[in-house]
C-alpha cells in the first residue's frame, strides 16, 4: 500500500531544506497531468494543452520526459490513490467517469512512462500546506524568508508580500496567452541564473511549470508546485474538488481550513 506524506512531514522536509541551503521540490500532476501521459502514450494530439500554454505539439515528448525526470528527481510526487482511500472523497460525484477510470491508473500509467519516485504526497498538498488548522503551516516556515513566485496572478503579489520577508514574482501569461512562446525559455534562463538566490520557489504555471520546479532543484534550489492555490488566493474561490475538504478562511486571505476527516492532514 502507497504511504501518502502528511502536512506536518513535508513542512519538516522543506524547514530542513531551507535551513541547510539543500535542493528540494515537489511536484503535482493530479488528473491534468495524468490526461497528458496518457495522451501522448496512446499518440493523440494534445490541442487542449497546445492551445492553452501554447506548448508546440511536437514538444510533448520532450515535455512528458522532462516531467518524468522532474518526478523522480523530486522530494515528492503525488498520488491520486488518495481519492480512493480517503473517504470525503470518495464521497465526491461531480467527476466524470472517465476521469475517474484514468485517475484509478495512476500507477499503471507512472510505470509505462517511468516514474519510480515512491515518496507520495496528497494531489491537494498546495492548500494543505496553507492550513489554518495544522499545528503550523507554510507561513510560518517563510514569513523571513525570501520568496520567488511563478504565476500570471500578479494581484498575488500584494497578498503575499504581507506575509514573507521579501517577495518577487515572475508573471507569465495566463491560458491562452502563448506561455511558451512568450517567456518559457527565458524563465528557464532566469532559473539557471537564480535557483538559490531565494529561500523557495512558488509555482503556478501549469503544465509548463513542472519543467520549471524540476529545473529550480536541479540548480540547486527549493520549490513547490502549488497550482490553483494562487487561485484561490486571488479570486477567493475554491474549485469543485477542494469545496469537499476546505473553506476559506474569513480572517487570513492566504489559508484556508481543512476538514479534519480527510486524511494526512496532521
């Protein structure tokens, strides 16, 4: 059976990492990512992507081994067996059958394109990880702390900078906004150049920003994929999935409180 991390291990890790200067990142491929490796192993043309990030369809399959390599570099990678075993969400019924089957062969799926990295975290880890309701969260780990986002929610800046010690975002185009073509290569220049010049690295960029979080640790640096944390943050609005475990916190626009009945929360 899968050991899924808890929020209080990862916070521990990333602490330990920041504190002794050592290269850490975690990585998130939740159903989106899964929908890619799988497109691509069966040989579709992925439009969607192509379309949103502007990523060229002959780049998927430097994309999907970049991620692979990502995935089994990292400190943790996520595992879908949680929406299976954790009852709030099995309890869950707007997701589609499909998606469902795919996300049941998660691990079928990791094999065929080679990721073995077994140090499994929970697909929602980025909101865990801002938990108003744990006995610390992410803030309290980087509220001296240098801080550099990835995200075209620029409106996060304000938010954030209340709260860390220094911050400094790089914004990308949101969906549809050609990221690829606009700033990929040249964020990932960035990144060669200044992986450690800040305590962690927090990434919102899509499919692309698994290239990005892969290559922070490679250069030495700390960071994790948060995804529609920025989101939320921002709009003040959770997606589907999220409602069945979280709420918004009315006194602190950055966390969020989780249901104690969903597991690894600790």
């Amino acid at each position: 059976m899968e050991r899924i991390a808890t929020v209080s291990q990862i916070l521990d890790d990333i602490e330990h990492s920041i504190n002794n200067e050592l290269p850490f990142s975690l990585v998130r491929f939740g159903d989106g990512g899964l929908k890619v490796f799988e497109g691509y192993l069966n040989h579709k043309e992925l439009y969607t992507q192509h379309r949103q990030e502007g990523i060229p369809l002959e780049f998927f399959g430097e994309l999907t081994d970049g991620w692979v390599r990502c995935a089994n570099e990292a400190n943790y990678v996520d595992s879908p067996i949680v929406y299976f075993k954790d009852e709030i969400f099995i309890k869950r019924n707007k997701t589609s059958a499909g998606t469902k089957d795919l996300m049941s062969r998660w691990n079928e799926i990791h094999e065929k394109v080679g990721i073995t990295n077994k140090n499994y975290c929970n697909p929602e880890i980025g909101h865990m990880l801002f938990a108003k309701n744990c006995k610390r969260n992410l803030l309290d780990i980087i509220h001296d702390k240098s801080i550099c986002c990835i995200t075209n929610y620029f409106e996060a800046e304000k938010l954030l900078s209340k709260y860390v010690g220094k911050v400094t975002f790089k914004i990308i185009p949101g969906f549809f906004g050609n990221h690829y073509n606009v700033c990929f290569n040249s964020i990932m220049d960035e990144i060669k150049e200044e992986a450690t010049k800040y305590d962690l690295w927090l990434i919102g960029a899509g499919e692309l920003g698994r290239l990005y979080t892969g290559e922070i640790k490679r250069c030495g640096g700390r960071t994790i994929d948060i995804g529609k944390v920025f989101d939320a943050w921002v709009r003040r609005k959770l997606d589907k999935r999220m409602l069945l475990i979280a709420t918004l916190c009315e006194d602190h626009k950055l966390l969020f409180v989780i249901g104690n009945e969903s597991e690894n929360i600790e």
